[in-house]
C-alpha cells in the first residue's frame, strides 16, 4: 500500500512507480521543467507518484466498436491475469506487473490474449518486463521485437534471462527508430506488426517523430498501437493530436495514462488495412 506523504516526490515521465528514478534519455531540460511544474502547482492530495497533466476534452479520433471490444475483452482477461512468475523475478517494493489497475502490465497481456499477434513490436525495452508479458500469450510462432538504445543487459535489474530469449519469443534489437536510416532498416517488420508498444522516451518529440514514421508504412494488418504515458505532460499534445481511432484507457492500465490506437485505414491518409464494412462507425 502506498504511503501518502505530502508533497511530489521525485517522479518522472516514463518510470513505473519507483519515485525517483530518471529514465535513460530524458533531457535535463525537461527533468528541470518538471521540477518546476511541481514547485508551482502543489500536490493537493499527497500522493508521491504523481505528475503535473491536465484534464481536456478530445473530440479527434472515435473509437472503433473494434476498439471497445478489445478493450473489455483485455479488461476481463486482465482481471484474472497472474503475472506472479515475472513480478518475483523483482524487489518486493517493485513488483509492478502484479499491481493491476495501476500499471499496464495485465492489461497488455489481456490485449495479447485477445489478438493473439505473431508480431509484436515494443519500443523501450528498459528492464524487459513489457517484453516478457506481451510474450507471455503468445500464438505458436509469435514473437516480441524489443528496441532500445540501450542493451538489455546494461539497464540495472534487468529482469530478461538468457532462457527467455533462447526460444525467440523475444527479440532484443538495440537501435533508434527515431533515425530515417534505422527505421528503414525495419520497415518491412513493420509492415508484418500486429500490436505496437511505444514506451520509449516521453521527451515530447519522440513518439510524434514514431507516429509520423508509422503513417508512412504500408501496414498488412491492422494494428493496434498502445502508447505509454499519455496523461505525462509531454505526451499530451501528441496524443491529442492522434487523428485515428483512440482509446483512453488508463483506469485499466498505467496510472501516467495508457492509449490504444486502431490502425485502421482513415480519410485522408494512410495505410492499414480498411475494415469491413459497418464496423468502423465511431462509437459516438
Ligand atoms: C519507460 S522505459 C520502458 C519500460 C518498459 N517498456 C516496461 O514497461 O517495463 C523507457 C525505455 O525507452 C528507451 N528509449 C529511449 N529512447 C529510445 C529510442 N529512441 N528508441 C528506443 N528506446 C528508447 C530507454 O532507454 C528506456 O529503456
């Protein structure tokens, strides 16, 4: 149980509720912008793992009824998801995968049990506990393409084993996605995704550089693309600015906001495989 102390303590866009840990790569300019968010607008409930956002109404991309559908398909798998094997290979206090709402962990293996993708791709590998739950339900032949900048191996309680990887269920790639060139490389990878997680750097440039790098990829199945953080200050304009079809589905995932994309072919512009007919009306 969470102990509710005055004040802000030190948490940071894209950390899983450790409080005072900085992720790799965020900027000093934004760790410094943060810390002054805090200092001007106080805390008023007292909880430590909390974040400056802000509530806004978001008329830009409805729902698909695909959309809801998964999402109290992955709600009710999600309920009786027991992620007990990858949360103990943590310290006690840290064992997020089990904390369910709260942190994105069920939820995802929820989605994952309900699409049953043979390719995922996750951007932001950190301690690979994502990679080990999107694996977790994998269909025969499926598999998890984790990138990071940094290797699996130097991020400090690391959770993957080399057991985890010698199946090839999950695929460490070290690389930056950002880069035209190193996207290239893996464009036809992404062109075969069937479930994307973005949970990489939250520095507000990133994951619209990613967004924008998606629009121009000839998608073969429709994916579902999940965004971290969408609630963190950072995030928020980008994900405002998602024209498709979205979902905010934090209450059933990570506290700092978790979305749900539905790739699917829209006016305009795009690629991804267009629905069948009557299934795309928006649910409002
Ligand atoms: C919040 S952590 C990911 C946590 C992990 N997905 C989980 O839920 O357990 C963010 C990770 O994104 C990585 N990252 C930062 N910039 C990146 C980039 N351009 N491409 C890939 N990963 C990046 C960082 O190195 C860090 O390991």
């Amino acid at each position: 149980m969470e102990s509710e102390e005055p004040g802000w303590r030190l948490q940071l866009a894209g950390t899983k509720g450790r409080g005072d840990e900085v992720p790799p790569g965020m900027p000093l300019t934004q760790r410094i912008k943060n810390g002054l968010a805090r200092l001007v607008v106080p805390n008023p409930t007292g909880v430590p793992h909390a974040q400056v956002s802000l509530i806004l109404y978001d008329d830009r991309g409805l729902p698909t009824g695909r959309l809801v559908d998964v999402a109290l398909g992955a709600i009710q798998h999600a309920r009786h998801e027991d992620l007990s094997e990858i949360a103990n290979r943590m310290p006690e206090r840290e064992r997020w995968p089990n904390h369910w709402p709260g942190e994105h962990y069920k939820l995802l293996t929820g989605i994952v049990r309900l699409i049953r993708p043979r390719i995922v791709i996750e951007i932001g590998t950190f301690q690979g506990l994502s990679a080990l739950t999107l694996a977790r339900h994998l269909p025969e032949g499926g598999a998890v393409h984790t990138f990071d900048i940094v290797h699996h191996s130097r991020i400090p309680g690391c959770v993957l084993r080399d057991g985890d990887l010698r199946e090839g269920r999950i695929k460490p790639i070290v690389a930056d996605l950002t880069r035209s060139s190193v996207f290239e490389q893996y464009r036809g990878l992404f062109e075969a995704a069937e479930l994307i997680f973005v949970d990489a750097a939250k520095d507000g440039v990133m994951e619209q550089v990613l967004l924008d790098r998606f629009e121009s990829v000839q998608f073969q199945a429709r994916p579902l693309v999940v965004f971290d953080d969408i609630r963190v200050w950072n995030m928020l304009k980008i994900w405002r600015n998602v024209r498709r079809p979205k979902l905010d589905l934090t209450s059933f995932g990570h506290w700092s906001g978790t979305g749900i994309i539905d790739w699917v072919e829209v006016d305009g512009g795009s690629h991804g495989r267009r629905a069948s007919s009557g299934e795309e009306a928006p649910t409002r």
